[in-house]
C-alpha cells in the first residue's frame, strides 16, 4: 500500500510539472470536541488536518484537479484511547466539456465525488468514470466506478473496510454502475430523472444491490420547490427494498432558507427487506420514517442552522412502528476574514425508548486556507 500512495503522489509530480497557469493552494483544519452520554462519561475528540490542491487547465477545454491530506482523529475516554493517521489523495480529477453535434458532452474522469439522484444508494468519493451528453430536452449519463482503492479511514460508506490497515485502510470494494435521463423543464418547469443504479459486489460479502430510482423535482411557486424521490432496489434479485423520500423548500427571503421534509427506508417486513445501499445514509433510514424539519439563515460572512428530525423505527419483534427519538442540531460559521473561517456546532440525541441513551456532541471547527 506505501508504494502504491508513492507512485500515485509521485504520478501527480510528474503530470503537474510541464503544465502552466496552474493554481494551488491548501487548508488547515482543527476539529475539537466532545461527546457524552447522559452527561456522565465525556470522550473528547481532536482532529487536524492539512490538505493541500491544485489545479491546472489541459487546453481550452479540459482542466486537472488534484487534493492530498494528512490528518488525524484522537478520541480519549475514561476507558479507552484510540489515535488514527490518515493520508489520503482525496481528489484526482480529469474532466471538461466540448461541444457535440447539437448538445454538450461532459467527461470526468479519475477520483471525484459521486452520487445517485435520491443521494440514498450512493453519495461519497469513487474512482471512476462519467460521461454526460446535454440536448435542450434532455440529458444523458452513465457512470461507472471502483471503491476498492479508496481511503476507507475517510469515506463514508455502510460497509465496513474488510481489511485492518493504519495510515491507508482500503475501502470495501463495490463496482458502481449507473445510467441516468433526465428531462429538465419537461412541463411547467418540473424535472423527471430517471436513473438505474448497480452496485456490483467485488468483495467477500457477494450481495450485489440494484436499484431503479425516479425524482420529480421544481417549482411550485417562485419562493416553494419540492423534491420527491423513490428507489426500488433489490439484494443479488432475492428481496425487494424501498427508499423514498420527499422535501419542501422554502426561500421566503435570499437570507433565509425553510425546508421540511420526511425519509422512509423499508425494514424487514412481510414480502420487503430492510433498505440498504453503499451510502452511509442507508444505516440511518432503515427500518424507519422520518420527518425532519431545518432552518438557516445566511450572509456573505455567517451561517445560521437549526434543525430537528424524530426517528420512528419498526420494532421487528412487535412488528410494529414506535419512537425510537429525536435528533436536534444547531450550528454556526463565520467567515472572521476571507481565509479565516470558525464554526460550532452542537447536536443533541434524546432517546424515546426504554433505554433512554440520550447523547450530546459538541464541536468547534476552525479552518484556515492558504
């Protein structure tokens, strides 16, 4: 693993050198915290980071993007310590657009952000490939990638890595497969996506996921939008799952931003199967409905959010739905200068069921670029 991390870093050298006009740049982070159940035991948390990124244009059309970082997570405890390195190449990019006959054909390629249109099977960092041809009336996409090289200490998935690695632990190997139409503005304004969704199994669990998804999106008013969204998926054909999901916006002011909203993720119950996917969201809506609600208020230099979400679970044991408990964030960022930014944020956990295990974290972040 060290010698793949020295050729890809010393791969990213060597591409950089002969290109101009390129821009760099980088970013301290430091992430303090706490974490405590009941208010009884306190684990404190503290991470820093340094990323740095750089980007180059290749001709008119086409542009490289690359970041690294180092970083690590210390978590201290009465009962325990656990110290965790991180180097990681978190982005490697090749993408660009040029026009084709009557449309425009965007292509990336290498290690970027990816996501499904509901964002409930995939929604994290991938290596692979994306493709997107755009007319006027629709738009086309496929994408295929591989999770396996990734940096499972810094990504975000439902499957835990298989391996035990420090400093470059690889991430549990999926194969992503999508292919995707969209149909902007099909009528009054409304957007139709069409999307199906593979997520081939590379690893030793073999249960391969597929999933068919559809979201209606746009306007209802000039200051409403709305945002409905469905995945039928399924576990290697055996067993059908659902993920739907439906939001409302409102922007009453340009400052001010209203959104309600609410998740249902199927459990194990009669014909269907608990939802589950590759994204780290499919651990918090399975088996359960949610309604959540949050407000934010922002300006060139803050950001003000507050929001709530109760969680109602289905009790496979009394086959039934019950409250299982609310979740209540509020956070704050201020730009102090344009390279300066400082941000807290609390969230609180209160727990309805007859465990009562309420829990409270608190961070404060502060991140300076360069």
């Amino acid at each position: 693993m060290k010698k793949l991390l020295v050729s890809i870093f010393t791969a990213l050298f060597i591409l950089s050198a002969p290109l101009s006009a390129f821009e760099w740049g980088g970013v301290i982070k430091d992430d303090t915290g706490i974490t405590t159940p009941d208010f009884k035991d306190i684990t404190f948390k503290q991470s820093n980071a340094l990323s740095l990124w750089f980007k180059a244009p290749l001709g008119d059309n086409f542009k490289l993007t690359a970041e690294g970082l180092y970083k690590y997570n210390l978590s201290v405890s009465k009962a325990s310590k656990d110290f965790v390195n991180i180097l990681d190449l978190s982005l490697f990019k090749f993408d660009g657009k040029i026009d084709a006959g009557s449309g425009l054909l965007s292509l990336s390629a290498g290690r970027f952000s990816v996501a499904d249109a509901t964002g409930a099977v995939i929604a994290q960092t991938s290596d692979g490939i994306s493709v997107t041809y755009a007319l006027d009336t629709v738009k086309l996409g496929a994408y295929a990638g591989y999770t396996g090289l990734l940096n499972g200490l810094n990504v975000a998935m439902a499957t835990a890595p298989e391996k035990n690695v420090k400093l470059y632990n690889p991430a549990y190997a999926y194969a992503p497969l999508g292919l995707t139409v969209e149909l902007p503005s099909l009528f009054l304004n409304q957007n139709i996506t069409l999307q199906g969704y593979a997520l081939l199994d590379c690893g030793s669990n073999k249960s391969s996921m597929y999933y068919g998804n559809i979201v209606f999106a746009g306007p209802i008013t000039n200051i409403i939008y709305y945002n409905l969204s469905t995945s039928l998926g399924s576990v290697n054909f055996k067993s059908f799952m659902n993920y739907t999901g439906f939001t409302l916006y409102v922007f009453p002011t340009e400052e001010i931003a209203v959104n309600a909203g609410l998740d249902f993720g199927s459990a194990e119950q009669g014909s269907m199967a608990a939802f589950t996917s590759a994204s780290a969201k499919s651990g918090e809506v399975s088996g359960k409905i949610i309604p959540r609600v949050s407000f934010a208020y922002g300006t060139d230099v803050m950001c003000f959010e507050l929001g709530g979400k109760y969680k109602i679970a289905y009790d496979t044991a009394k086959a039934k739905y019950a409250g299982a408990g609310a979740d209540i964030n509020a956070g704050f960022v201020y730009n102090i200068f344009s390279d300066l930014q400082i941000g807290l944020n609390v969230n609180t956990f209160i727990d309805t069921t007859e465990a009562k295990q309420n829990n409270f974290t608190a961070n404060l972040n502060i991140a300076l670029a360069f």
